[in-house]
C-alpha cells in the first residue's frame, strides 16, 4: 500500500509593494475555487485515504497551515494553488518552491498559467495544470497518489 496523501488546496494571495503577504482579517468576498475544487476532490484520492486542507491565503492570518506544506512521516503531499491569476503568480511560485523543498508535489493552475508562457519554468519539479480543473484534476490526484 502507497503511502497515504495529504492534499493541500491552497488559493495564494499576492505580494504587497513592500513584499509583504497581503491577508485580511475578514474576507470581503469568499473565494469560490477552492470550495469548487474541494468538491470535485473524492475521499481517499487514488482510493487510499488521506488528509484534505483547504485555505485561501487571503483571509489566513495563522500561519500554521505553512507546516502542511511539509511531506509527512510515512506519507506525501499533493500542494495544488488553485485560481492563480497574473498578481498571484510569484507567490504562488515562491509557495511552489517551498513544498518542493521540504519534500511535497506541487502543481499550479488557474488564469494565469492557462493564458501565460510559463514553457521557462517547465522541468524544474512544479506542474501547471494548463487546463480547467474539471477536465484534469481527477488524473492530477491519481498521477500524485
């Protein structure tokens, strides 16, 4: 049996101009795609059962969902920044790496990837899912698990 999989579907926020995370304290209107993603999300992705967290980086002052973003003992994580437009980019770039980093899979989708070159960042261990979520996140999981 396959190590189980924690799936970490995380809307990123943007840099400010001074570089700062921007994040509120209350959201002023709820971010629809990572509820929707969620619930195109089975249980147990790749017929194991594992762990599903969902954050919107706006609204998230605690920054203990960081530690998700860490490959667990005796198991693996799937990070997808879901809904990432054009501001978003960098950080979810930067969120990206920091999976990879600590052991994690990564994979990118949303306007900015679909509508964007992104060919200079091919083969360096993030994924862009140059689709809509409908058509590929079922094979997403199933390649991840």
């Amino acid at each position: 049996m396959a190590d189980p999989l924690r799936v970490v579907i995380l809307k990123p926020s943007k840099y400010t101009a001074d570089g700062y995370v921007e994040r509120f304290r209350w959201g002023f209107m709820p971010n629809s795609t990572v509820p929707y993603v969620r619930s195109m999300t089975p249980e147990g992705p790749g017929g194991e059962q594992g762990e599903l967290h969902t954050i919107d980086e706006y609204v998230y002052t605690d920054l203990g969902y960081m530690s998700l973003l860490e490959r667990p003992r005796g198991g693996r994580t799937l990070l997808a920044l879901v809904g990432v437009q054009s501001h978003q980019f960098h950080r979810a770039l930067d969120l990206a790496a920091y999976a990879r980093r600590n052991g994690c899979m990564a994979v990118i989708g949303g306007p900015h990837v679909m509508t964007c070159d992104t060919s200079m960042l091919h083969g360096r261990g993030v994924s862009f899912a140059l689709a809509e979520a409908e058509l590929v996140w079922r094979e997403i999981l199933e390649d991840a698990a």
